[in-house]
C-alpha cells in the first residue's frame, strides 16, 4: 500500500462511529476542485507512511476506536488494497472504503469477500460530463456498474457529490439523482475554496442554503430517499 496520509482520529467520517483515516496516494481522475492535491499526483507527495506502522497503530488501539476509513486518492488503485483490508477487519474494525467507482472489479471482491461494512462512492457529475469535470477518460458504464454493485450491496451506503455552481448546474445534480435513484442516502457536499488541484478554483462557489434547499426537494421527487447537505 501507498499510504500519503494518516488521521488517527475523527468523530464525524464513520457514521456513528470514532474512527482513524488512512489516505491512499494516487488518483486516476484530475477533479480541478480536489482538496487533497498532495495525495493525487505523486510529485506533489509529502511523504509516504509504512504499512507496519498503520496497522502497529490501529492493535495498539482496538477497544478506543471503532472503526477505520480508507480514503484517497483512490485507494481501489491499490495492487494489495484486498490484503490490507483483511488485515484491519482482522483486528475487528468496522472499515469504511471511498471510492470514485472506476473500479468495479475491485468493489466486486471487496463486496464478496466482507471487506467492509460501509461503501461511500463520489458521483462526479452526470455521465455525459464526467470527463469534462474530471479531466481524464472515463468508461462511464464502469461508473453505473458501480453504483448498481453498491446499492445491491446490502451494506451501508452512500452517494455524494461536490458542488462547484460553475461546474454543475441544479440540472446537471438532478441528473445525477436520476443515476443514483432509490439510493438510501445521497449526500451534497458544499465546495469549500480552502486548497485546491487547480488553483483557479480558490475563487469558486457553491449554492446558498436556500438553493440547496429547491434542489432537495426535486430529489425527493426523483426517488432519492434522503439528502444531506455538509
């Protein structure tokens, strides 16, 4: 594994859970929004953490914290992100995995093979403007492959989305509903211009409360069970 980063603690990340974060380096998408730019392309890394040394740490605290997540980065790109999993579930956590659904052969095992108690995928725009948002080609029907996979997961699960007002249109987001639809949680993130890949987009915004709140209640009415916005 290829570990740029490591939270060892965090109340808000698992659902209901204390948890540790690990950060996987590399992505395969270049989202000019991105608020981790160090964990995307490996000349901007700061450093890499051993493996031993995450998984010393989370022994050492089985019975203090619950859970763990696996964030990026993309960390479905990891050659041994199967063997590292079964490791961290050994020791009894609840796993939480981020992904971005490119890789649903990966998600498949993952699925399979009891990995993880809690999916969480970005849905980066409607299919057609996928690689217009993330800068790279993207095979689209791997993306609802993925989205079909973890809803019949019978995990626990959400779909989110960043929302940058010049990037997505209150249109474009109820597309998404529309892929997404009769998803137990789809949850839209406020873009917050606090560090970014493109550096352009420190001077980008998001929707206000009120906005949010119009395009909520069209979801509804697209067969989105529940919506948050954070």
């Amino acid at each position: 594994m290829i570990i740029g980063g490591f939270q060892r603690f965090s109340l808000i990340d698992y659902p209901g859970k204390i948890c540790a974060i690990v950060f996987t380096q590399g992505c395969n998408f270049r989202c000019p929004y991105c608020h981790n730019p160090e964990l995307v392309d490996m000349k901007r890394a700061i450093g890499f953490i051993p493996e031993e040394e995450i998984l010393s740490f989370l022994k050492k605290r089985r019975g203090r914290l619950d859970a763990v997540e696996i964030t990026g980065g993309e960390p479905t790109l990891q050659p041994d992100l199967l063997d590292f999993l079964k490791a961290i579930k050994d020791m009894g956590y609840l796993i939480k995995l981020d992904s971005n659904g490119t890789h649903p052969d990966m998600l498949k095992q993952i699925i399979y093979k009891n990995l993880v108690d809690y999916l969480a995928m970005d849905v980066k725009a409607p299919l057609e403007k996928y690689e217009e948002i993330v800068n790279v080609k993207v095979d689209t029907e791997k993306i609802k492959y993925s989205i079909d996979l973890i809803k019949n997961s019978r995990l626990n699960y959400e779909f989110r989305t960043t929302v940058v007002k010049s990037l997505l249109s209150k249109e474009d987001i109820i597309e998404i509903g529309k892929l997404i639809k009769g998803t137990n949680l789809y949850i839209l993130q406020k873009f917050i211009p606090s560090k970014t890949l493109n550096p352009k987009f420190l001077k980008e915004s998001t929707y206000s409360d009120i906005e949010f709140e119009k395009i909520g209640e069209e979801l509804k009415n697209q067969g989105i069970r529940r919506y948050k916005v954070r």
